[in-house]
C-alpha cells in the first residue's frame, strides 16, 4: 500500500505551478501557528532553511513539504491534503500577493494505512 502523508487538490496543483513559473524551485513548510497561524507556507526553494527540528512529509506538485518535529508528533495520525482558498493570508507565503492562500486539511489514516506508515 502506497500512502502519502501529504497530497494536493488540483486547484493547489495548478496554483504551484504558477507559482513554479514566477518563481522558480519551491518548497513548502506547514507553519505552527502564533503570528502567521497554522498553515502551508510556500517558499522559493533556498528561501527557508530547515533543520533536525523539520520533518520532510514527501512531495506535492515536485516540492519538498516541511513541518516541524513537535507538530509532526500531533499530526502523524493524519494526511494533510493541502488546498487553496480566496483571501489574504497573513504570512510571507508567496501566493499572498494573488490574493488567495494554501490552507491544510485533513483526514485520519485507518489502521491499515498507518501499519503500512510504520513499516516505511
């Protein structure tokens, strides 16, 4: 069973390709919260640096997806199916100027995915 721990809806697929062609490389962290709340930030590749505190979750749209370790922890459980919706954010996320944002949802793994999780 191939399971992935992040996935994106076509409208993210679409708006990071966008993105790409502004841009260039990219690479995704999904914030903690306080000053810019919880939620997918999109960077130029070599923009944000991470570190031993971040977890690599895979891939969408061919960029790197980052949370942080604790947030991992209380995520794990989880599939984060990353998504877009009209409005400005409050972060330095590069969609911001579009005047739309990437937002998080998710969904909880079933027993099978999450024994097949623990074996990758």
């Amino acid at each position: 069973m191939n399971i992935d721990r992040v996935v994106a809806t076509e409208s993210a697929i679409e708006l990071i390709k966008t993105l790409k062609e502004k841009h260039g490389p990219l690479m995704f962290h999904q914030s903690g919260g306080c000053c810019d709340g919880s939620q997918p930030m999109c960077f130029q590749a070599d923009d944000f640096k991470t570190g031993n505190s971040d977890v690599c979750l895979g891939e969408i749209a061919g960029c790197h997806f980052y949370i942080g370790r604790d947030q991992f922890e209380y995520w794990k459980h989880t599939q984060l199916i990353i998504d877009v919706t009209r409005g400005r954010g409050s972060s330095f996320s590069l969609e911001i100027p579009l005047g739309v944002r990437f937002l998080s949802r998710s969904r909880i793994f079933t027993e099978e995915e999450l024994k097949s999780l623990e074996n990758i």
